[in-house]
C-alpha cells in the first residue's frame, strides 16, 4: 500500500485500514502482485501492477519517470523473500512470474527499481538479479537516486 497512496495517507490510515485498503483492490480485481510458493507455503511476495496504480513512483522526485498516463507500463516495485526462506533462489523466478504475469496481461514494457548493490534495503530487489532476468538500466543519468536505478524489460 506503501506505494499506491500517498505516505501522508497510509501513515494517517495505519496497519488496519492500509491491510482493508489491499483487500479492497484484490476483491475488485486490481492487480496486486504474486505470491510464491515452497514446499506449499507462502515464501515470497513481488507487487506487480500497471505502474499508473503507483502514486509514490509517478511523483517521485528523484526517479525519471517517462510517460506517467502509460497503462502498458507495469511496475515491479516490492520484492520480499520471509525469513527462513531466503538464499534458495526465490527472487529470479519471483521476477519472472510477474514478467509473465505482467505480459499476459497486455504490458509492454515492465519497470522496477532495484537497488544498485548491497549492503542496502533488497525490498525491490538487486541489480544483479534483473539484469539476469533480462532487463537494462534505463534513465540512469537522469536519476538522482543514490541507490536505485530504473531497469525495464521490454515485452
């Protein structure tokens, strides 16, 4: 939720209403994001949507964001492995899923923002893990993020 509203709104709302507010796309059909499964239990979690659905990444200061009203641009904006499941090799087939997810469902073009390397907050994934997935960094030279790049993937 942290993305698709402004902070101004989920700090005020807080963990109840932010949690109802998710449902609420879900029960409406709004694309969310997948959850990955090991050994039958949810292990992993990736937010995937048309990136318009993203108010925090369309006004970002700091990312280029090239055409804002563009509905086949989707966005992978949330990567998260749960404890006791991390180092198995969740997240490439996580970003694949929604690579797939994301084209199945008419995307052209699908963006993340991946920190560049770690030690650093991996709750958009690495660098690394994208470019093996098949995307390139885009915009970096207009960025002014310090630890993030924009990568996209083209359908």
């Amino acid at each position: 939720m942290a993305r698709r509203l402004p902070s101004s709104v989920v700090a005020v709302n807080g963990s109840a209403e932010n949690r109802a507010a998710l449902e609420g796309f879900v029960r409406a059909g709004t694309p969310v994001g997948l959850i990955g499964y090991l050994d039958e239990r949810p292990a992993a979690w990736c937010a995937v949507a048309p990136r318009t659905e993203y108010y925090a990444i369309l006004h970002s200061r700091t990312l280029p964001i090239d055409e804002p009203d563009d509905e086949s641009i989707w966005a992978i904006n949330c990567l998260f492995v749960k404890s006791g499941y991390r180092g198995r090799g969740m997240t490439l087939p996580m970003i694949e899923a929604a690579v797939g997810y994301a084209r199945s469902s008419s995307a052209r073009t699908v963006e993340a923002y991946p920190i560049k390397t770690m030690p650093g907050d991996p709750g958009r994934g690495v660098l690394s893990t994208f470019l093996a997935a098949g995307f390139t960094v885009y915009g970096e030279e207009r960025t002014r993020a310090k630890r993030n790049v924009v990568v996209r993937r083209s359908l």
